[in-house]
C-alpha cells in the first residue's frame, strides 16, 4: 500500500516520498526496507532515523526528518489503525464445524468461519468475513458485524452488538 494511501486512511499528512510500497510494519529495531515503524518522541525517532524503515509515523509536534514522516495527531492510534488494515483476513470458505450448533433462523453473511461447540441462537446476524472460535456462545438477537474475529471461550449475551472489526479475546463475556 502506498504512503499517500495509509496518510488517507488515518488522516495524516505525508512529508517526503509519499509513493513508496509500505509492505509491512515493524518496531524500530527491526524494521526493514518497506517497512512502516513509528516513534512518539524525539528520541525513538533518532532511533527510527537508522533503521532501514521506509516510513516513521510520527506525531504532528516531532521535528522534520531526513526519512518520510506521516504526521498525526495520535500515533498509537494510527499504528493500531494501520496494523488492522494490513492484518484484515483474507476471503476463507465460509465454514460450520460439525460439531456446532447454529439455529436455522440465523442470517450469515459470506465468508464467516464456525469452530467446534460453538452455539450460535436464533435470531442472530453474522456479517461477512466473521470467524467465531471453539466453545463460544452467541446468544439470542446478537448481531456481529463484517471482519470481526471472537477467539474460544467467548459469551454474548442476548442482544449484544458487536461493529465492525471487533476483536474479542478468550474469556469475554458481553452483556449489553
């Protein structure tokens, strides 16, 4: 993805080459050709200058570099926002273990990936590129939204709602 696309994404404003590849992201010390890193303060940004990142991601009050910069207001933030953009699943088979129990008045969305003894009840809406993991239950009415991932061992109860890219890891229990 190009930098001018990733300054798009997440608000920023580009200083430097903003048509360089970004093919991954990294921490400042082992950052690579075509990596992304970031650095939040003067210091980490003296350390990003010699890595061999093609990109730092930085804060708006940071001084210039000799590397390209994307500027924003809130770093992490955007690291984070970035880090999800890249690491989005890619289309699977949409899939139901034998062993679930999905009640047929469920709405599926495509692409969405149902481990071992999972339950999901009726009434409930699963959008696209969702995967649910082994041992979860999703109760009554819950609606999940597109690219979200439960991991095992995951309750929500009747009527939660999950938006979009929500991330939810072993053991949470949601009752909203």
């Amino acid at each position: 993805m190009k930098i001018k696309e990733l300054a798009q994404l997440i608000e920023g404003v580009v200083e430097g080459d903003n048509d360089i590849d970004i093919k991954g992201l990294s921490g400042i010390d082992k950052a690579k050709s075509g990596d992304l890193t970031f650095a939040i303060d003067e210091v980490r940004l003296a350390s990003a200058e010699r890595s061999n990142a093609s990109c730092i991601l930085t804060s708006n009050i940071i001084r210039k570099s000799s590397k390209t910069l994307i500027r924003v207001t809130n770093p992490k933030l955007s690291f984070l926002i970035i880090y999800n953009t890249f690491n989005t699943p890619k289309d699977m088979e949409s899939f139901i273990h034998p062993m679930a129990t999905v009640s047929d008045s469920v709405r599926m969305g495509k692409n969405v990936w149902i481990g071992p003894n999972v339950s999901v009840e009726e009434g409930v809406k699963i959008g696209d590129h969702v995967i649910i993991e082994s041992n979860s239950v999703i109760k009554k009415n819950c609606e999940i939204d597109s690219f979200c991932h439960i991991y095992p061992n995951v309750t929500l109860y009747e009527n939660t709602k999950l938006q979009k890219n929500v991330i939810l890891h072993s053991g949470v229990v949601l009752d909203m």
